[in-house]
C-alpha cells in the first residue's frame, strides 16, 4: 500500500514550489509527503551558488549531499512510496534510476514538449560540436534511444503528460504505463484566479526573467548561453518602460523573476514597483504583458491578455533572439526590438489572436479536453489507484 509520495527534485526548493509541486493537496489525500533535494548531487555548482532566497521548510524536506543518502532514503521508503521525478533520465542520472529500478519502487515522469523556443546555430563553435561528442553526451542519447531492460531500469508506473506536443515515445513510458492527462504546474493558479472574474486591468505588467542574472545558466555546460551585460539591459529597459507609460497612460508594474535578487540590486528599474512573487496575479490584473521569453507566458495566454514581446539588439544576435522570435509567431505576433526607434502600433500590440493562443494552449499547457482539474489531485487519485487497479485518469 502506497502512503508516501516522494518528490526528487533538481531545483533549489523554495515556498513557491512547496505550492506549485502540491505538496498540501497529496497530504489531504492521506499521503505523506518527502521532498528530496538532489541539486547538490547532480548540479553541485547550483547548489553552491544559487541557492532559493526563500526555501520551503517542512518536516520531510531533506537536502542530500551523496548519492549514498539518497540510496539510504530509498531503502527507508520501500515498500510503500512512489517517487515522482523532476528529472530526466540520462547519464548524469542513470545511478538513480538504477537505484529505483533494484528495489522496485514506482515512479512516474512528467512528458512535456518543453518550452517551445528556437533552436540556434548562430552560436555553434568547435567547442559546441566538441561537447556533442563527449563520453556522457553519448551515454545519454543512448539512454534516450535504447529499451531500459539493456540498462537494468524500470518503465515508469505513471506517465503526466502535459499538453498535446509532448511524445510518449521515451523508454520510462511503455504500454503499461498509466497516461494522466494533465496540465503545466502553474496552471493550477489560473484555474483558482478564474473563479474571481475579470482582473483590474489598471497596469501593464513587465514579466522579467532575470536575465543578466539568472542561475539557469548554472545547469548549463559552460558557453551553452551568453552572458546579457547588466549595465546596458535594465537602461534600454527602463528608458522603454518610460515611452510605454507615456503612451498608454497604464503604469508599467515589474512581475520580478521567482528566483531574482533586486533588493541586492535595487534601482535596475527606477522607481517602478517590482513585486516579487506574485506575477500571477499581476497578469491577471493588467491590461497587457511586456516580455521576452518566460514560463509565465503560459498565465499571459491563459487569460487571453494581450504581449507584447521586446528584444534588445544583444539578445537579437544571439539564442535568445530566436527563443523571442519563435514564441512571438507562435501567437500569431512579431517581436519589437526596443533599441530601434520605431514607433509602437498599439492596435496591433495590443491585439490576441485567439487562434493562435488556443492552439498554444492545447500544445503546450493543456491539451483540449484534458480535465479542469488541479494536476496534483488528478496525480494523487492515479497513483492511489496503483493499488486498486483502477484505470488512469486522462481524457
């Protein structure tokens, strides 16, 4: 009988995600619930340097240094957990996967498209093509490609699959896999925001992602992404920010990035208000959205606002021109680089294509007729019915 459930999480976790993962709606289901850090293990430079500025901290919230606790923690949960992934499986991870699959715990993988951005080959050096031939990048295309009974793994007992982009065609996910058809993480909050009516609509809301400064980079091989000069990003920002507010009479409020740092570095936007954790909500409320790329895109077109996307001449030569570039046509819009003088057609800015945001959403947040549910009750009644054998939940 299943009465724990495990999150192996790769992020720093902070009180927002102690939210966003579902950890009080498993325990109203009767489950106890573990939270496992492994950022340390398998991104040890993460973890040193970017560290959450708000974690969460529960009983059952435990940071692991080796993957000899983790292996120890296994032991302890056997027999009655069921662990869901963060996690991809690859050869950084495999040791993981490995360990689960010995003692046969159940685990289930979240299947999504990823965000839906460009791919470059503006910066492809030797070193690029260098890295792709490495031992471990080798191991890992393997891992992704061949049965898991080659390796000694488990299929996943539960497959989460988010928006009709995602493939099921991974090695975890076999026929005998349970398919839940859910939605992303976030979406939860939209669904609660909704019952309230229509928002305010007294701001235009800058979505930032902390770009100059974002930890992310951290994840990455090193190279993999340019580094934004500070110094000249927030002065084009603000001075934009300033024609925006002088044309459409709407303050510009900043929906600072969850992961950001601006009381350490206060002013990068003038006066304007900066709020931090709640950019739901600041979506909701306000008359557009201003951004370059960002997850809470997924809160600008659930709630039908109108984006306006921005770039900057140094984000234009680079991956991140293409990330804007992609997500802009995908909604049926054009990015507006800043830096070019132009003038704003605010009738066309400020238009949805409900089109185009439909088909969005049905790609990559929730596939149409998927249910209208919180995804971590949909989760939690799919893995209560490992045990009774009942079918999974999907559309």
């Amino acid at each position: 009988m299943i009465d724990t459930i495990v999150l192996v999480m790769i992020i720093p976790f902070s009180q927002r995600d102690y939210v966003r993962y579902g950890i009080q709606t498993f325990r109203e289901n009767g489950f106890t619930v573990e939270v496992w850090d492994i950022v340390a293990i398998l991104y040890p430079d993460v973890d040193r340097y970017a560290a959450s500025s708000n974690p969460a901290q529960f009983e059952g919230h435990l940071k692991m240094k080796t993957r000899e606790e983790v292996c120890a923690a296994l032991n302890r949960v056997t027999g009655r957990s069921f662990l869901f992934l963060t996690t991809f499986l690859g050869y950084s991870s495999y040791w993981l996967y490995r360990s689960i699959s010995k003692r046969g715990i159940p685990y289930c993988v979240s299947v999504t498209n990823g965000a839906p951005l460009g791919t470059s080959r503006t910066d492809r050096s030797l070193r690029y093509y260098a890295r792709r031939l490495r031992f471990s990048t080798i191991a890992s295309r393997a891992l992704g490609r061949l049965p898991l009974s080659l390796f000694g793994l488990k299929p996943a007992s539960i497959a989460l699959a988010i928006g009709s982009k995602c493939s099921l065609e991974r090695p975890e996910v076999v026929p005998s896999t349970r398919v839940v058809d859910g939605h992303t993480y976030d979406y939860d909050l939209c669904l609660t925001l909704r019952r309230r009516g229509k928002g305010s609509e007294s701001v235009a809301v800058y979505v930032d992602n902390y770009l100059p400064f974002h930890p992310d980079v951290l994840y990455t091989v090193s190279g993999a992404y340019p580094k934004i000069d500070p110094d000249h990003y927030y002065p084009v920002l603000r001075r934009f920010f300033d024609t925006v507010e002088e044309q459409t009479g709407l303050p510009v409020v900043v929906a600072a990035h969850p992961r950001s740092d601006y009381d350490s570095r206060r002013g990068l936007f003038g006066s304007r208000e900066v709020v931090k954790g709640r950019t739901v909500d600041l979506i909701h409320d306000s008359r557009f959205a201003i951004l370059t790329f960002s997850t809470a895109l997924n809160f600008v077109v659930a709630f039908k606002k109108p984006c306006l996307f921005i770039t900057l001449r140094e984000l234009e030569r680079n991956i991140y021109g293409e990330h804007i570039r992609e997500l802009a046509r995908l909604l049926g819009t054009r990015e507006f680089n800043v830096e070019s003088g132009a003038l704003i057609d605010w009738n066309r800015a400020l238009a949805v294509d409900e089109e185009a945001y439909s088909s969005y959403q049905d790609a990559y947040i929730k596939k149409d007729g998927a249910p209208d549910r919180p995804v971590w009750q949909l989760l939690a009644e799919a893995v209560k019915g490992l045990s009774t054998g009942a079918p999974p939940i999907s559309s």
